[in-house]
C-alpha cells in the first residue's frame, strides 16, 4: 500500500521571531477556537480521496502547535487517526517551543498519543537568545525538556542554529555540548540564514546585522559534524543528526519526495505527481473550508525534468544519497543519459560520489551543498 506523510499547521505564535518566514501569526484565541473546526472539516474532506494510502507519518508544525489546548490537538489527532489509515508503529511529532508548555499539557499530549517532540531551543545563551526574539529563558528550556522526558517522550529532538551574529565558534562548541547532556536523540542543527520579507532582513541591508565571515561559519558546520556524531549522533542529512534509529521519518519522506498531505494555512501537499498549497491567511483560509472543504490557492504539475531535478535536489540533502536504480525505476530514463554531462565536473572536482547504486555528496560538497545542487537544476 502507498505511504504517506501528513502535515498540520498551527499557525499562531506568542511572537514571530525576527528570523522566521514561516506562516506564523500573533496568537488570537478567538480565531484559533474557528480554526481547529476547519482543520478538521479539511480532515473529512481529503480522508475518502486517500483512502487507499497508508498513513506513515503525522507532524503537527507552526508557528507554536502546543499553544492551542491540549484538548483540541487532542481532537485534531483523533480525527487524523479516525479518518486516515495510520500505520501501527505511525510517527506523530508536535513541534513545542519552551515557554509555551506545562507540565500537564505534555502530559495529555503524550497521553492523546503524540510519540516525538521536537522542542526549539535554537540557544542555550541569553543574549542570543534575546538577539533571536525568543520568548523562552535558559532555564525553561531545562525545565521544558525534562519535562517532556518525565512525560514519556523517549523521542526528543532539539533545534540549535549556529552562525549568529558574533557567535563564536568556542560559544557554539559549549551549546552543542549542553544540548548532548540532555541526550537527545536527535538534533537539528541548521545556520542561520537571513529570508527576505523578515525584520533581520530589513535589519541586514541597513548594515544593522551582520553574521560571521563564511570561513567561521564553515568551522562551526564542522566542528558540529564532529562533536555531535563523537557523542552517538550520525549527520544522515545535511543539517540533522540522530541516534541509530531515530531519523526523522516525516522528513526522510519529504527527501526521498515521497507523497504528502498538508492541512491547514499554507500547508503545501504533494499527491500524484501534482503540488498545490493553502491559501497563507489563517482567517481566509478558515472562511474557503467552511464554504468549500478545503483552501487551495495555487496548483502546479511538474515537468518531468523538473520532477527529476527536485528528486536530486531534495535527494543529496541525505548524507546516503540517491539510489540511482530508484531514480531509473520512478522515471523511466537512464540517470548518466540525464546528468551524465553534470555528473563527471562534479567528480573531478571531488564534490560528489558515484560508488555502484549511490550518488552521494562528499564531504567537501556537503560544504558547498547549495552550488552542487543547483548543477543539476539548470
């Protein structure tokens, strides 16, 4: 039976941080109390047209999914597991920020049957915490992951971010190791990058924010490989790590472009070779599934070349690589025919690997990810 991943956005925030280009929104309880009921009328609309689909992974993102109740992502998982063919050993995270969650809401979320917690912790230091516009202390993202541990979550994750404005590498070692001594089993560890339409953008071209020369930056991407896969934590994708056994499987999905339902405020889907995504606004969107049952704003049908240039893309961001046989199987073309012209530059220059089935990025490409990658989207 085909799998599938599915995806809930929750899109309020108790403030967007000046990074973040998510959909996210100032928290309004008014609306969000409107929104669950179309999150679930979207459930009851898709549900019969997937049916034959088995249901791998579920992921509650944002925004801030723990700020609505307890009650309600109760209901909004019940419906997911009441309407869709969820898989025995299904993957269901919530992604929690630390100033956000009691005790006793980890408690009815791990009980409603919530399995991984992904808790954004992005700094164990204060100032930079401040310079990122987290609401959240020191101390209550200690608070916050001991708690989901006494809650029984015994799969955590931890988002860090690295090359911040006057970050040092030395300052970076000591949040890597904090973050080891809560033995997570898994990380994600991403460098900051500056979006447009964000304050730190704005802030950027006004000469008000400036990160870390590239060659600093690059020492911080590799001393993370090193300390964190020392401590049990193998690097599987570019920005993430985790013990043997707890990859993210609803990200493995989205790498491997596998087939995805997103519900809620721009959530983007993936389903029989078409993409298409929810309208952003959280109040329209409510107002088109109450009319029509669901919020689509855009559609798009990959061109086969394209299909095949998203599938390198998303591909090589996995530290095994591509399975060439697969590729061959999905598209029906030869791989060397395809990018046998991309390929050869590539190895002579020793940014990539060809070893039998598998075309992976070495580990000087993994520096150079984003200019490899754009070869074979030309």
């Amino acid at each position: 039976m085909p799998t599938l991943g599915i995806y809930l956005h929750i899109p309020y925030c108790l403030h967007k941080c000046g990074y973040c280009d998510f959909n996210s929104h100032p928290e309004n309880r008014e609306e969000s109390e409107v929104y669950v009921p179309a999150l679930l009328s979207e459930i009851d609309y898709y549900a019969p047209r997937l049916a034959g689909k088995m249901v791998s992974t579920v992921f509650f993102g944002g925004g801030t999914p723990t700020l609505l109740p307890p009650a309600s992502l109760d209901i909004i998982l019940g419906s997911v597991k009441n309407h869709f063919n969820l898989s025995s050993d299904c993957e269901i995270t919530i992604e929690a920020n630390p100033a956000t969650v009691e005790r006793e809401t980890l408690e009815q979320i791990r009980s409603s049957g919530f399995n991984r917690i992904s808790i954004g912790v992005q700094s164990f230091d204060a100032e930079e915490l401040k310079l990122l516009e987290r609401v959240h202390n020191e101390e209550e993202i200690h608070t916050t992951i001991g708690r989901a541990r006494l809650a029984g979550f015994d799969n955590l994750s931890l988002d860090l971010m690295f090359g911040l404005p006057g970050q040092s590498p030395v300052k970076w070692k000591s949040h890597l190791r904090q973050a080891l001594e809560k033995k997570p089993d898994h990380i994600s560890a991403y460098s900051l990058t500056i979006e447009p339409a964000t304050s730190f953008f704005k802030l950027q071209e006004r000469g008000l924010l400036q990160l870390p020369p590239e060659e600093i930056q690059l020492e911080m991407f590799q001393d993370t490989i090193e300390i964190l896969q020392s401590a049990g934590c193998q690097q599987y994708e570019i920005s993430n790590y985790a013990q043997p056994g707890f990859e993210s499987r609803h990200n493995l999905n989205y790498w491997d472009n596998g087939e995805y339902l997103g519900l809620g405020a721009g959530a983007s889907s993936y389903l029989n070779g078409e993409r298409f995504k929810n309208t952003l606004l959280p109040s329209r969107y409510i107002r088109e599934v109450q009319t029509q049952g669901s919020a689509v704003e855009s559609t798009e049908t990959l061109a086969p070349l394209n299909a095949m240039g998203e599938t390198i893309m998303l591909g090589l961001r996995r530290l095994n690589g591509i399975a060439i046989e697969d590729f061959e199987n999905r598209f029906q073309i030869s791989f060397k025919n395809v990018y046998g012209k991309v390929i050869d530059p590539l190895l002579n220059e020793g940014l990539i690997t060809l070893n039998q089935n598998h075309m992976a990025l070495s580990r000087k490409g993994l520096n150079l990810a984003d200019s490899v990658i754009l070869k074979f989207m030309a």
